[in-house]
C-alpha cells in the first residue's frame, strides 16, 4: 500500500497537468497584446478620414460630424468609469475578450450603416468596446513585460496609441484614395482583425490573480493610487494638451483641408493624424534619453512651437506651413505622454495598475471629446477658421503653463 501513494501522487499531478489550459509563452504574449492594443487605437483613427466620404454622401453638418466623432469618447468614458478596474478583480483575459467580442461588432455596424444615426450607433459600440479594453489591455501589456524590461511595457503602452492612430488615419486615407469600396475594405478587415486577436487572446497566460470586490468595481469612480496622485496632478495639462490637440486633427482637419487648404484628398485627410500621431510614436525614443522632467518640459515647449506655426499657416492657406506646424507638435504629442505615462506607471501596485490606467484616460478622453465638440457646434456661428484659431490659441496657452510648471519642478531638483 505506502508504495502506492508516489503513483497515486503521480497519476494526481499528471491529470492536474492535462487538465490545465495550454497557455502561450510570455515571451510570445507579450508583443502579441501589445499588437491587440495597438488595433484599437488603429480602428479609432480609421473612420477620421471616411467623415468626409459619409458627409458627401449623406449630407450632415459640420455639427453632427463632430458629434459622431465626440460620441465614441463619451462612450468610451462611461465603460470606463463603469468597467476601468473590473479586470484587477476578474482578470485581464476575459476583460479583453469581451472587449475584442464588442470591437468586431462594432466593425460589422461600421458595414451596414446607411446614415448618421447607424454612423453614430457604431461609434457608441466601439468607444465602449474601447473603453472595456482600455484600462485591462494596457496594463496587461505592462504586466506581460519581461521582467527586466517592465519600462519597455510603460513605453509600448504610452506609445501604441500614436503608432495606432498614426497608421489607422494614414492607411484609410489611402483605402478612400485608391479603392472602390473604401468603407467595405477598411471595416471588413478590422473585423477580421479583432475576431482573430480574440481567438489569440484565448490562448494569453492571465497576468494578475483574481480577488474579490468585482461586483463593487462596477461603480462609477476614478481612482488614482495614492503614491501616483502628485504626479498625475503635475501632469493634467499633459493629458488635457496632448488628446485635446488629437481631438482637432480626428474631427476637423479634414474639413480644414477642404475648407482653408481647397484639398480634397484622402490620403492628405489621413497624412493629417498621420504626421502628427507618427512624429508622436517616435518622439519618445528621441526624448527617452534625458532625465525627468525634460521630456515633458521639450514635449510641451514643442507643442506650443508646433501650434504657433499652425497658426501662421491658417490665414496664409500654407499647406508646407500647417505640415512642419503638425511635425513640430507630434514631437511633444507622443513624447511628453509617454514620459508621464512611463513615470506614473512604476508607482501603482499590480492591484491598482487597471485603476491607474482607467483614471489616465478618463481624463485623456474628455480632453480628446469635450473641447471637440464644443468646437463643431461653434463651427456655425463662429466660422470653421475662427474656430480652430481659438481652439489652437487655447491649447498653446496651457502648453506654455504645463512647460512652465515642469521646469519649476526641475529648478526646485537637488543639483538643478
């Protein structure tokens, strides 16, 4: 009988051993996630340069086109606040799936919308799909990560939103360029893209232990970590600065190129994110090297120079000018987000890091939908010039005073 219990141990632990799903390699789910993670942000930017086509065709005003646009934000927050931290209690996995389920529907309304309202209704489904994903996916790249290189996680995770936009605006301004069917082409293979990254997504090893508390997660709140808070208020006109400038460039400037440029071009539509958002993936790499807080201080001084330069170019009709302009911007567009990003990451507990990222873009969303809104519905009485030159000469005003409070930090630095 006693030499029984070695097998019946072994035969238990074999049978535990089949039993557990097969789960990928860290090393293999690690730049997968953070693909998935850059296709949401892709499939944001895509419908910037198609307002133009589903305006011609459908004949809306400039009002509703930035209610479209702002409609995916708003949704976006609201699944937010809703679902933000739902995965330190659940998981990441099954938060992800669920979102990559909701984001290929998303894609299918995009197919079979006829007008503004099934315009709208697909952007409600897939801010809130974004929303769901946003927080969860995020730190699920982070946490992924290898070990000695959790920095690289903070990096992808500030810098995929970019990259995302960057090539979603620029790829779909060449689909309306060069194809017949440039809403059939661009929405059926997102959806195809989303369906496959939940199949992949399926096979993820989890990245947290799950822990009670869900069903209290789903009460609207943000939360930030309390070693993070300073930080994030030091950062505020970061996020308000970087994704209210994102919000002008998605929902206007292709109507500035129409309007102010007399340019009817898709792939000069999605060059506008592009350039921004694409300057924006690399900067961080350019301004990795110096120490805190002098990405964010270059970030914002880059922004305010990009923004006067946007300025000259609006009376004068330079189309060269508003490009260098936008160039300049993108500049402190991605690198000054990522700083932040990559500084407040450190500071949150694994059980806090899907709070953290909810609060980053709760406030980042309602500065990329707010300020745009309210600029399409100025848009009537005001003039679409007059509009965008305020809007601008806001956004430098705060870009000044976000270089202004960064460089007061580094003067108070021991050894500044």
């Amino acid at each position: 009988m006693p030499s029984t219990c070695p097998e019946l141990a072994a035969a238990t632990a074999d049978i535990a051993a089949r039993a557990k799903p097969r789960r990928l390699p860290a090393s293999v789910a690690f730049p997968l996630l953070a693909a998935v993670l850059f296709a949401f942000f892709f499939a944001a930017a895509a419908p910037s340069p198609l307002f133009v086509v589903f305006q011609h065709a459908w004949h809306f005003s400039s009002s509703l086109l930035t209610v479209a646009f702002a409609i995916y934000a708003i949704a976006l927050l609201i699944s937010l606040l809703v679902a933000g931290s739902l995965s330190d209690h659940i998981g990441r996995r099954p938060v992800v799936l669920g979102a990559l389920a909701l984001q290929a529907v998303a894609m299918g309304l995009f197919l079979l919308a006829q007008d503004i309202g099934g315009l709208i209704v697909a952007r409600v489904v897939q801010g809130v799909a974004t929303g769901v994903a946003s927080g969860a996916l995020s730190a699920a790249v982070v946490e992924a990560a290898p070990a000695s290189r959790k920095r690289l996680g903070a990096l992808i995770t500030s810098v995929s939103p970019m990259a995302g936009l960057a090539l979603g605006a620029l790829l779909t301004g060449v689909a309306v360029k060069f194809s017949l069917q440039p809403v059939a082409l661009v929405f059926g293979v997102l959806a195809a893209v989303f369906a496959l990254g939940a199949a992949v997504v399926l096979w993820m090893p989890e990245t947290v232990t799950r822990r009670p508390g869900a069903w209290a997660s789903l009460v609207p709140r943000v939360s930030i970590p309390a070693r993070a808070r300073a930080e994030f208020a030091r950062g505020l006109p970061v996020f308000v600065v970087v994704w209210a400038l994102g919000g002008l460039f998605l929902s206007l400037a292709p109507s500035l190129m129409l309007h102010v440029f007399g340019v009817d071009n898709g792939v000069v539509n999605g060059l506008t994110v592009a350039v921004l958002s694409g300057v924006g993936a690399i900067a961080p790499t350019l301004l990795g090297r110096l120490a805190a807080p002098r990405p964010a201080i270059v970030g914002m001084a880059s922004i305010a120079a990009g923004l006067v330069l946007l300025l000259a170019s609006l009376p004068t009709g330079s189309l060269a000018l508003f490009f260098v302009g936008t160039a300049v911007a993108g500049v402190g567009f991605g690198g000054a987000f990522s700083a932040l990003v990559q500084a407040l990451a450190p500071l949150a507990q694994p059980h806090e890091r899907g709070e953290l990222f909810a609060a980053i873009f709760v406030v980042s969303y309602l500065a990329f939908s707010l300020p745009a809104m309210l600029a399409g519905f100025l848009v009537k009485p005001l003039g679409l010039l007059a509009t965008v030159e305020g809007y601008a000469a806001v956004l430098l005003l705060i870009a000044a005073f976000g270089a202004w409070n960064y460089w007061a930090v580094l003067r108070k630095a021991p050894g500044a």
